[in-house]
C-alpha cells in the first residue's frame, strides 16, 4: 500500500529496537528502560479498582475530570507556576502533540536542545514543523550564544526538558531565567517538560522550572515516572486560558479523552508520598556515578534516571553492541542525537541489577 509522505520522514523509534532485543534475551541486565522499576503503589491500584466498581467507567469530559484539573492547578500555583488552566491528556506524549496542534503552523521551527527526548523531534515533523537542534555538548547546560544563533523569523517554540532524558542534566535557574529572557524578547513559546520534576537528587525537590519564571509558558506533567504509572497514560498540560481551550477542541478530535478511571486514581496519587521512591533513586545514581566515573567521561546526573557518558573511543553505537553482547542492554546516544558518542544508561532498575551493569561497564571500557 502507499503510505502518506509524513511516514516517510519518521524512523521507528531506536528505543523500541532495543526493547524487543531485551525481550528474547536470557537473564538480560536491562538498563535500557525509560520507566520506573516498581509497580503503581498499592493504595493508587486500589483507588482505581474502586472506581471501576463504583461504575465510573464511561466517556469522561474532554478536557479531563474536574477534580483533577481543579488539584492540578491549586498544586501548580502553589509551586509558583503561572497558569489559567489545566488539561487532561493521554500522557505528556499526547500533550506534546496536542500543544503542536494547537500552537505549530507547517514550516514553523522547533528549537530542541540536543540530546533529547525523541518524541519532540517526530511530532514536529508529524505536525508539519521543522526541529532545529541546539547542540548542549559537553555539559549539556544551554548556552546564551547557541540559542541565538539558532532563532530565525521561523522560530515558534524552544522545549526546556528538566530534570533531562538522556542526560539526567537539571537546568540552573540562571539557564532558565536566560530562556525566559530569550523568549520574551522574540516572542517565542516555551514547553517546559517538567515529568521529571520530583526526580532531583541535589537540593530541595522540586527544582526551578520555567513556568515560574513567567507567564505563557506551557508546562507539561504527568503520572508516568513519578508513581511508575506509565501504563495508564495520564498526562497533563498547564498555560494560558486561550490555548488550553484550543488543545481541549483538539483533543475531543484525537483522542475524546483520557481513561476516567485512570484519571480518578491520578487525584489520588497527587497525594502520595515519594520521599521513598526518590531516595532510592538518589542511592542508584550514586552507585553508578561513583561506580563508572574513573572509566568513562561523564557528568554526573542531578535529576531524572539516566546517566549519558561518553563511549571510549566516541562511538556509541559499537560499545552498545559490546554491552549486548554482554547481556547488557542500553542505549546508543545518536537515538536521541545528532551526534553518535554516547550512550544512555538508564538506573530505572533494581539495585542489583546496576550493580551487575557496572561490572560490566567497567569491564568493557
Ligand atoms: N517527556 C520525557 C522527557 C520523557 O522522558 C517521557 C518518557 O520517557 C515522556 C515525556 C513521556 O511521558 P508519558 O508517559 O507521560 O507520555
């Protein structure tokens, strides 16, 4: 069959590639998982089974049920974060092309720091818009100067993804405070990714974001990473009235709306503690720190659950060929850049198992 030329211009995602390899593999140590390794807290499982009981299982309102738009935004102004309003969409992945929907003309350009979440770069194209990269190397912070350069009349938006996928980089607030200038002055839109925001291992959590810096930013949250909820796909986006209302109309059209049930048990998570969670993960992140930091180039990850060092000898793709055939499942860094010297190593994992892919690490570089 002749597919539609906007297929053509989408590789299937490298993330996935790995994933099946993972899947046939015998005892595989996989530290190639962009999601947490517990289960959904049991209290939250609970909530939802009650709810289906109750019957709550039929259309919900487009834009989301109330009382969750309603928490969402008391929380996100008691952050500090500017907004008029709260939607309800299908993980920050359908938030993401919603916001592109609603504020994307074709020919429009994205500006996206490099390296990335690969979703940004695939629903630009989708969507008819060209992503222009800002290389971060070697420190993966923003730089004044590169951003600048990168604005053309074109320029209609800047993603800011803090806590980071790939890199586990947390933005400085002088960082942030220079794009909120930026934007202000060439009246570009900003996308804050915030899904990572409880992720923060070097100071009081949360970290700044770029929602409190000023108004019209559209942040992006959601369920997926924070209480390892990434099967029910809840997602959420915060803004200005005008283009929440305007995703609301897209959505009705995409998707209808987002799972009742699921979005019963989100009001209820918003609730739960994660001292816990985050604290192992902060435990996790020092053991591969510290476990790989005198054989690899590599910074040392404030936030998220990566860790994105330099492959000895610049070529990512071969040391991940290396650790597979090890039995160590990770990820070559050119899936979410332009450039093909790194590797992504996610510590999403049990501790045992990252003690099993330092050994290997170690023996392989
Ligand atoms: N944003 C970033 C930076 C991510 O790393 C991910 C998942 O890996 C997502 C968004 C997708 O989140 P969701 O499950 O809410 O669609």
């Amino acid at each position: 069959m002749s597919l539609a030329q906007r297929v053509t211009g989408v590789r299937p995602s490298g993330v996935r590639k790995i994933f099946d390899m993972v899947r046939v593999a015998k005892d595989p140590i996989n530290m190639s998982l962009g999601e947490p390794d517990f289960d959904v807290p049991a209290p939250i499982r609970e909530e939802a089974v009650e709810w289906t009981r109750k019957g709550f299982n039929k259309y919900p309102p487009s834009g989301g049920i109330p009382e969750l738009r309603e928490k969402l935004i008391s929380h996100l102004k008691a952050k500090g974060v500017f907004c008029d309003d709260v939607v309800i969409t299908p993980g920050v992945t359908g938030g993401i092309l919603l916001a592109l929907m609603a504020t994307l003309n074709p020919g429009d350009e994205v500006l996206i720091p490099d390296p990335s979440f690969v979703m940004y770069e695939y629903q630009t194209i989708l969507l008819g818009g060209v992503p222009v990269f800002i290389d971060t190397y070697p420190d993966f912070t923003l730089k004044e100067e590169q951003i600048r350069r990168a604005i053309t009349k074109k320029t209609r938006i800047i993603i800011i993804n803090s806590p980071n996928n790939p890199t586990g980089g947390v933005c400085s607030i002088q960082e942030l405070e220079m794009v909120a200038r930026i934007a202000r002055e060439t009246d570009i839109l900003i996308f804050s990714d915030d899904i990572y925001e409880r992720f923060f291992y070097e100071g009081e959590s949360p970290p700044p974001c770029l929602g409190q810096l000023c108004e019209g930013v559209l942040t992006f949250g959601g369920f997926s990473k924070t209480w390892g909820m990434t099967g029910w796909r809840v997602g959420y986006v915060a803004g200005p009235k005008d283009t929440i209302d305007a995703m609301v109309t897209m959505l009705q059209y995409v998707f209808s709306g987002v799972h009742s049930v699921a979005q019963k048990a989100a009001v209820f998570a918003l609730d739960y503690p994660t001292d816990d969670i985050i604290a192992a993960y902060r435990r996790k992140r020092d053991l591969i720190y510290e476990g790989i930091r005198d054989r690899f180039r590599v910074v040392k990850p404030k936030g998220a659950y990566y860790i994105f060092p330099e492959a000895p000898g610049g070529d990512g793709d071969a040391f991940v060929e290396r650790a597979i055939a090890n039995n160590l499942f990770i990820i070559p860094g050119n899936v979410f850049s332009r450039r093909k010297s790194h590797v992504r190593i996610s510590f999403a994992a049990e501790e045992e198992t990252v003690l099993r892919g330092i050994e290997i690490l170690r023996k392989l570089s």
